[in-house]
C-alpha cells in the first residue's frame, strides 16, 4: 500500500475511534442538559481543549501522577495464572495507585482543570466510593471545598470509604431515592449542578455530556500509555495480544484500551455486571440488555422497559450497578471493535478468591468482573500469547461482602 494511502487509512481509523466535534462517537454521545448547565458545559469544553496542547499543564499533572500517585504502576507477569490459563498474563496494577484505583488518575486532571477555570467547590457522584475517595482527595491536595453524593444503599456497603471522605475534608450527601446506589447519586449530583452552575461536576467515569466521555478518557489515557512502554520492555514488542478491563461507566476500560483502539492486532474484551444472570432481571448488562436513550446528560445504551423508564441495575459490585454505559464502550461494541460478556456475580466473586490465592492480590470487585474472562476465554487463547488485564482497583473496600460470601459458600 502507497505511504499517503496508508497514513489515510491510519487517520481514519484513529478518527473512527475519537468522537466527533458534538461528542458523538456514531450515534451515541453529545451533551443532552438543561440550559441553565448550556454555558458551564461550553467552557468545560473549551477549557479542555486548551490543556490537551498545554505543556505546563501537562507537566505538573505527569509531576503529581509521578511523584503523588505513585506511577508508573507496575505491569505484573502473573505466573501462575498464567500457567493455569496457558498464556502469558500481565495485570496492569491500577490496585497500587494512591487511593487504591484507576480513579485518582481523572480526579486529579481534573481538578487541576477547575483550578485553571478558577473554580473553587468541587461535587462528585460515587458508587464503590473509589472516585468519592479521589476526588476527596484530590480537593485536600489542592484545598478546595467538596461536596460527594452517594446512595444510601452505597454508603452502608462502602463504610471504610465513606470514612475515607470525611476524614479528607469532603461533605458526603445520602441519597435515598430510587434504589439508592449510583445512577440516583448521579441524579442528585446533576440537580444540584443545576441550582449552583458555577461548581464544577468531577463526573467519574466515562459518561455524561461532551466533553466528559471524551475528557475522562484522556486522563485515564495513562493507563494504555504505559502499558505500551512496559511491554517493549518485557516482551519487545509493544501491544499484546488480548486486552481486558471491567465496564460499569468504563473509565479504567477506556484508559486501558485508548492507545490501542486502532490496532486490529489487539483483540479487545471487556466484561459488564451480570448481576444474577441476564434473563433474572437483576443485573447491570447494559450492553447486553440495554436501549438506545438518554441519560444523564449523553444518548447511549440504557437498561429500560418499553415505556422508557428506567430499569433498576443490579450488581454485587457498588461500581458497576449503573444503567447505561460510556457511549464510546457502546459505540465500540456495536461496531465489534470489543467483545462483551456478561460477569454475573457468582463468577466474579470466583475470580476474585482465584487470583487471591494465585497470585496473593485481592481485587476490588468490579476487577473481578475483568479477571472472570480469562475462564471464559481460555479455549481460544495460545501459549505463547500475552494478555494484558487491568486490576482497576484493590479489594479492601470490598471485604464485608467478601467475607459474606466466603461464609455462604463454606457453611
């Protein structure tokens, strides 16, 4: 193929995978909002285009991901799950990240954004907590106010992080309607975005109006760029063979796979909540089960009825009971750029106690979710093929319901 084809061909592909300028990756995207929220979102927008060329704001955010975080995290060649599973498996360690997860990577670009804008009052949603604790913390560092909604149902399975919050300075709002757990501590979050526009939303996860997908995705972008330079190193080459993360919103997936998209040679699969199973209706399988509509603020994948009410996710796991998905993860599944599997709870909390005793790590439990493909995926893989699997977050905030199942299952 002619140098000029191929560099079209290479443009192309890398725009396929980027969102267009209304923030719509195929169908899915754009920023649905009220239009009290129409100025705050533009110059959110405006804001971040401008950081992504500026090279002081991107040296002091590499200086605190280096020096405060704690990255590079390693890239970890897990033996004996590798030979249980006959390839060469690396987990990408997001679990020894200050603060415990892939989170602190976007709350701290950020909130280092918000100051540039001159913002002072911070608000964030959270689920599991992990991003409640890094925004929380990010605010500490940079001394400024922080309000976190959570559900109540959250709140009382993720005490240890709620703790967290307020021991850092940071106000954490109950939210009790609905059943209590992420989309309705969205949904509060979003009201009161609306009543104080000139706070600034930290949204966790790769959803929400434009720019928000798209910026959450450059600032886990991290994740896929240091991937790239660890396997050079340990393999010689630099991309594996499988990628895998878990998806609720699909932020440590989108960092993960951000620098990889374009590279056919990389076979990307990604794991959603099945809750109970997705013919029980207690689950979280957006992706699987999941309509075209629009929530909180981006059209994407929703788990709805047929009047377009919102259907109530469920999950084992506090970050990954969410109805709808990213709209780049949905995109990526329609056009069969990712392949999708429904982790129901039972097999993740399998994969969980696995990797424990395998390798001596307890993953959170939406990491679980991820680690649950590799039995899924086991038939197809060869020996000499490298898998690389995020372990987005580490298992201590999980432990009451670890210690539950592990009673269940042994009594």
């Amino acid at each position: 193929m002619p140098e000029n084809s191929q560099k079209s061909r290479n443009d192309a592909e890398r725009k396929l995978y980027q969102p267009d300028e209304k923030g719509f990756y195929g169908e899915f995207g754009g920023a649905y909002i009220p239009e009290i929220l129409h100025a705050s979102v533009e110059q959110l927008k405006k804001a971040f285009l401008s950081i992504k060329g500026d090279e002081t704001f991107k040296n002091e955010y590499y200086d605190l991901l280096r020096n405060y975080v704690g990255r590079p995290t390693p890239l970890y060649f897990a033996r004996r799950l590798s030979e249980q599973y006959g390839a060469r498996i690396y987990l990408k360690r997001e679990d020894l990240n200050h603060t415990g997860a892939h989170k602190i990577n976007n709350a701290l670009g950020q909130v280092l954004l918000a100051r540039k804008m001159g913002k002072t009052h911070m608000l964030a949603e959270t689920g599991a907590g992990q991003h409640g604790v890094a925004a929380a913390t990010a605010c500490a560092l940079m001394g400024m106010d922080c309000t976190v909604f959570m559900g109540k149902t959250d709140i009382e399975r993720q005490y240890l992080n709620v703790q967290k919050m307020r021991m850092l300075g940071a106000k954490v709002e109950p939210v009790t309607s609905g059943n209590m757990t992420l989309k309705d501590a969205t949904n509060e979050a979003i009201r009161y975005w609306c009543t104080h526009p000139d706070s600034y939303y930290i949204i966790g996860s790769t959803v929400g109006p434009d720019p928000y997908p798209e910026m959450v995705g450059y600032f886990q972008s991290v994740i896929s760029e240091e991937i790239k330079l660890q396997l050079q190193e340990k393999i010689g080459r630099n991309y594996p063979d499988y990628l895998m993360a878990c998806i609720g919103g699909g932020s440590n997936a989108m960092g993960t796979y951000y620098h990889f998209l374009n590279d056919e040679r990389v076979k990307i699969i990604s794991a959603e909540a099945g809750g109970m199973g997705i013919e029980t209706g207690k689950t979280a399988a957006t992706i699987h089960l999941g309509k075209t509509g629009i929530i909180h603020g981006a059209k994407t994948l929703i788990l709805q009825n047929e009047d377009g009410q919102i259907d109530e996710p469920y999950s084992v796991s506090a970050g990954l009971d969410y109805p709808g998905v990213g709209p780049a993860h949905a995109f990526f599944a329609k056009i069969g750029r990712t392949k999708v599997y429904a982790i129901n709870d039972d097999e993740a909390m399998e994969a969980a106690f696995e990797l424990t005793r395998l390798e001596g790590i307890i993953p959170a439990i939406e990491s679980a979710h991820a680690l649950a493909i590799l039995k899924k995926e086991k038939e197809n893989f060869q020996s000499d093929e490298v898998v690389v699997l995020t372990v987005s977050g580490r298992g201590d905030k999980d432990m009451d319901t670890y210690v539950k199942y592990f009673e269940s299952i042994n009594k």
